[in-house]
C-alpha cells in the first residue's frame, strides 16, 4: 500500500528589504523543487507607484496584495502543491493571514543588521523599492514570537548556507515529500 502523500508545505521567506528573502528563495524552491512566487508581483499598480515614489504602505493598502498572495498559495494547496513565496510579512496580523492558505504554513525569519540591509539595498539595481524605505519597513516589524514557530536566521551568513540548512530543516521537521530531489550536502 502506498502512504499517502504529505499535505502542501508552504514556505514564506519573510523579512525586511535588503534581507534577502529572493535570493534565498529562488535557491530554497530549486532545491526542493518547488513552485516559487515573488510577492511583489502580487503589489497592484497603486501600491508599486508609492513605493517607488518613497511613501510607505498602509494597513489598508498592504491587505489586498497579502490577500491575493495568500489566495495564490490557497489554490496551489487545494491542487497539492507546495511552494516557496517571499514576503515581508512584517506585522503578525500578516502572518495570521497567509497562514490560512493551507494546514502547513512555515515562515522563514531572514534578520540582520539595519547597517548590513541599507548596502544591500543601496547596491542593487532595477528594484521599485527605495532605501529610504528601509526604516519605514523596521520601524513597521513586528519580528515572529516564539509560538510563531518561525525559523530565523542571521542574512550576515552566505545564503547557500541558509538555503542547505533550511532544506534539511524543513525535510527532517516536516517530512520528505517522494518528489523532492535528496538532500545536496553543503561544501565545507
């Protein structure tokens, strides 16, 4: 008799701007082969356009984009599938909310120092988000709780680091799925 298949995992790569929550990402759904979204492509024009004219998002402009990423990971677990999204998630009422997309929400904490976010930010290219808005983001951050149960992790490391951690993490804490690809040990 085959075991039943595992119900959808849903990683959410969260953090301020300049964490690094693409980078780690990308990485983290290529290993374990799973979808990938990127939650700014969730932003309606309205909120890409203040953004990038350096005003920060409200409450009320920021729950239509959760609400649609959150609808996005409900149909991919409704069809069984697991995914990988990044996502600032910066307020708990946020987290709460894309927890209801499916029974196995894990949030990955990418945290560091304001310092180590502002070079981030200021050397990257081609993204609608400001600099100046880093301290709108910190200020705005209510980091996980412990009964959150997120998994944090210092963006100072190399994020192939992270990437191997939190694949083997996520397969001996919540279970190998028989499609994922084994384990890609990390060099050195």
């Amino acid at each position: 008799m085959t075991p039943p298949a595992p119900s959808p995992l849903h990683l959410v790569v969260m953090g301020v701007s300049g964490s690094g929550k693409t980078t780690v990402a990308r990485a983290l759904a290529a290993e374990l082969g799973l979808t990938f979204a990127e939650a700014d492509d969730f932003h309606p024009p309205a909120n890409i356009a203040k953004m990038t004219a350096g005003i920060p998002l409200t409450d009320e402009d920021r729950w239509p984009w959760l609400r649609a990423l959150r609808g996005w990971m409900a149909d991919r677990d409704a069809r069984g599938e697991s995914t990988v999204v990044t996502c600032s998630a910066l307020k708990r009422s946020y987290r709460d909310l894309l927890r209801g997309a499916g029974a196995r929400v894990q949030f990955i904490d990418l945290e560091g120092r304001p310092e180590l976010l502002a070079a981030r930010m200021a050397g990257r290219s081609g993204h609608f988000m400001p600099a100046a808005l880093l301290d709108s983001q910190l200020g705005a951050l209510e980091p996980p709780t412990p009964d959150e149960q997120a998994w944090t992790y210092d963006v100072a490391r190399p994020p192939t680091e992270i990437v191997a951690e939190v694949a083997a993490r996520v397969r001996r804490e919540l279970g190998q799925h028989p499609a994922w690809p084994p384990v890609t040990p990390f060099p050195g």
